[in-house]
C-alpha cells in the first residue's frame, strides 16, 4: 500500500529530508535558463517574475547538487 500523502512518507525515511524554498520562484523558474529565442518564442515559460534570477539560481543550486554527491557518492 501507497502512503498517501508527503508527511506518511516523511515519517518512514530513515533520515529527515532537507528541505529548501526558493524565494520568489514560481513553476518554471526550476528549468534550466532559456536561449534568447526560446525566451521570444515562449515567454510564459522562459521569463520569471519579479527579482527572481533563474541563470544565478541554476548556477547556485547545480553546484550545490555536485556537491551534495561528491560528498555522499563519490568512492562508493
């Protein structure tokens, strides 16, 4: 049987999760940074609101994700 909602599943995991929210993103802002053409040719998906920076946020959070591998996976 299926959990049924996120904090079933949270209390099962053997660690607590970490959890971070980005300020002043909305749905799209997590794909990756558009070309100048896609950002042309689709605005409601390429452009982001407000102070929201998507290229620094992707350059942040990718190398925070390198990161968090090297040091749980790397020689494993």
């Amino acid at each position: 049987m299926l959990p049924e909602d996120g904090a079933t599943i949270d209390r099962s995991l053997p660690v607590k999760p970490e959890y971070h929210v980005v300020p002043n993103s909305a749905h799209f802002a997590f794909i990756a940074p558009c070309s100048a053409e896609e950002t042309k040719a689709l605005p409601e998906i390429c452009a982001d609101v407000g102070a929201f920076n998507r290229v620094a946020f992707h350059k942040e959070r990718d190398a925070a994700v390198l990161a968090f591998f090297r040091k749980h996976l790397v020689g494993k």
